[in-house]
C-alpha cells in the first residue's frame, strides 16, 4: 500500500494535466487567432494598449515586455489564494525560523571544521539553507504583492537562480551526509583509511560547482514579463518558453531536476536502507539510532520526493509540448521543500544527541575505533 499511493497520486495529477489541456483547447482555443495559451507560457505581444476590467492600459509606459494569450489555470493562480497568502506565509515563517537556527549551526560548527571532517559538510548545507532562506523574504514579497515584482529584473534573475539553485544544493549535500553515513556504518575499517577531510571538501566543491552550473540559466535569461491581462509583472512565472533562449530552460531543468533531485533521493534512499540493514545485523543495540535517523530520513523524503517528482513531470511535459497544470503543483511542493531549511539545524541537534551518534567497531586486533557521524 505504501508504494500504491504515490503512484496513485501521480496517475492523478497526470489524468488531470490531461483533461485541463483539452479544456483549455476547448475554451480558449479561438481566442486572437492565435496558438492555444498554456499555463504559465505567455505570448510575446507588441500592442499599445491592453484592456482590464474593461479599462484601457497603456503599455507603453513599461520598459518591460509584455506577455499575452495567458490560460484561465494561470490567471487563477496568480490571482487566487495558494500564490498570494498561504505560500508567502509560509515563507515568512520558515525565514524567520530557519535563518537564527542556520546562523546558530553555523556558529556552533565553525570551531570544528578542523577537528571534525563532518563538519564541513554541514556547513556547507547551512550555508545553502540560509541562502534558500533568504530568498524566500523576497519572494514572499512579490506573493504577497498580488505575484507583482517591484524590485527590477536583475534582483527577479538573483532570486530565482538563489531559490531553486539552493533547493538542488541542499539535496546534493543532504545525499553527501548519507554516503559518509553509509560507509561509516558499512565499511568501516575503508572508512577510517579515507581522506575523509579531502574528500568532504571535494565533495562541498563538486556540491557548489553544480550549483554554479544550476543558477547559470536562470542568471542569463529575462525573467520579469509585463502581463497586461493582470496588470502586473511577473517574475519567472510567466515566460515565453516558445522563444531559442528560453526554450533551454527546459533541458536544463528537466536536467536538473534528474541531477539536482531525484538522484540525490534516490542515493540518499539506497544509503539509508543499507545503513539500516547493517545496524539490524550488529550484536549492539541501535534501536535508539535507527529511531532518530529513520525520523531525519521520513522528514527528508516527504520534504523532497513531492517536489523532485513534480519538477521532473512538469519539465518533461513541458519539453512533450504537453500541459503546464502541474507548475502550481510544484510551487506548493517547493514550499514544503522549504522547509527542510528550516529543519535542518533542529535535525542536526537531534542526530548528534542520539544514542549512537558515535559508532564503535572492533577491529580484527581487538582495538576499538570511534566513528563520528
């Protein structure tokens, strides 16, 4: 049953993008005479006047281009509820939590780089965390706004690129901790003979490198469009994806999406359930280990799998020439997404005060060796 309902959900969400599509086609499929509108995908316009509420517009006023021909799903969820109040909320709450907690880790584990190769690794992640965190007070603004952004394009690409860049460096390094994890308890004695303060650093560098990687395309792009049918600019939700230039967005999402998420998952999955076969099969007593780490790990899954599953199906629709329902999906599991760097500090503290935080092998001269984790 536990594998039956996310394939359940997924079989609905894809039915649903499916009868959307011919709704859309149905309804909006006449309108200017030109192509069918999707959502979220706006047609590039030259006009001068754009009519709302029956109040002509002038256009010309914008230095921005403007954007046209949007679907009913769009529209409502600029205007509705999910966008303007419960999303930004959230992020408000989780900022305002999660950045002292980050800066506490941060604190607490800088005296420690040098002694504990782990160290670095959290680090690492609390600095992404505070990064994502930050971000969210800027698009909790423009939510909170009416999905209007006020700040200029340039700060639209920076926070764009630091929002979804953030989410894919904290999986990576999350799925980081759960390898060193996993040959700690594994392979021991391989363990112990590793560099393990080389290797942590190389993997943070390869961590920040695919982040570099990640935030190029957003960082390059126009993402801030003028949307006459609503009277406000849109900020990364709204782009013309039929465009060369913007039409790579596509592959390099659908790609990291792959890279940035579900792998990370699916390594962090493997290591988990090894970690957790091994400890079952040892004459000591880890119940209260496996209890907190299996806590740490249920939190990580419903955190991610909703977003890296959604992210990969709306992309891959996308790039079929298929329906764009499922971006509002993904808005609301990015949310949940993060709140994971709001918990990681508090998830930190639980592990290292478990029982078990330190794992003790015997080697085969009779010697005990300490493994931190």
């Amino acid at each position: 049953m536990g594998k039956l309902f996310p394939c359940a959900l997924l079989f609905v969400l894809l039915m649903r993008g499916t009868l959307q599509k011919k709704a859309v086609r149905g309804t909006t499929g006449q309108r200017n005479g030109s192509a069918v509108p999707r959502s979220f995908i706006g047609i590039p316009v030259v006009q001068t006047k754009s009519v709302l509420n029956g109040t002509p517009s002038p256009i010309s006023t914008h230095s921005l281009p403007a954007l046209q021909s949007l679907s009913n799903a769009t529209i409502e969820y600029l205007r509705g509820p999910l966008s303007t109040r419960v999303i930004p909320v959230l992020y408000l709450l989780m900022a305002a939590v999660g950045i002292p907690a980050n800066l506490a880790i941060l604190s607490l584990l800088a005296g420690k780089i040098r002694k504990v190769s782990s160290a670095i690794l959290y680090c690492s992640l609390a600095v992404s965390d505070l990064l994502l965190l930050v971000s969210l007070f800027f698009k909790a603004h423009y939510h909170l706004s009416g999905n209007h952004w006020q700040l200029g394009e340039a700060a639209c690409r920076a926070v764009a690129a630091c929002f979804y860049g953030n989410l894919y460096c904290s999986a990576l390094t999350l799925a980081c901790i759960s390898v060193k994890r996993y040959l700690a308890v594994a392979h021991p004695f391989l363990y112990k003979s590793l560099p393990k303060r080389a290797a942590t650093v190389w993997a943070s560098v390869g961590v920040w490198a695919l982040f570099g990687a990640a935030v190029t395309p957003e960082l390059t792009v126009r993402q801030s469009y003028w949307l006459p049918e609503l009277n406000r600019t849109s900020c990364h939700d709204v782009l013309p994806l039929d465009r060369p230039s913007h039409a790579f967005l596509l592959y390099s999402n659908l790609a990291l999406s792959v890279a940035g998420l579900l792998l990370p998952l699916l390594v962090a999955v493997a290591c988990f359930a090894r970690i957790v076969c091994e400890l079952n099969r040892s004459h000591y007593d880890w119940a209260a280990y496996v209890k907190a780490s299996s806590l740490v790990f249920a939190i990580f899954v419903a955190c991610f799998l909703p977003a890296a599953a959604l992210r990969f199906l709306h992309y891959a629709r996308l790039v079929a020439g298929g329906n764009r329902g499922l971006y509002a999906h993904f808005n609301a599991a990015a949310c949940l997404c993060c709140l994971h760097a709001c918990l990681d500090p508090f998830l930190f503290l639980l592990m290292s005060k478990s029982a078990g935080a330190k794992l003790f092998f015997m080697t085969f001269r009779g010697k005990t060796v300490s493994i931190s984790l």
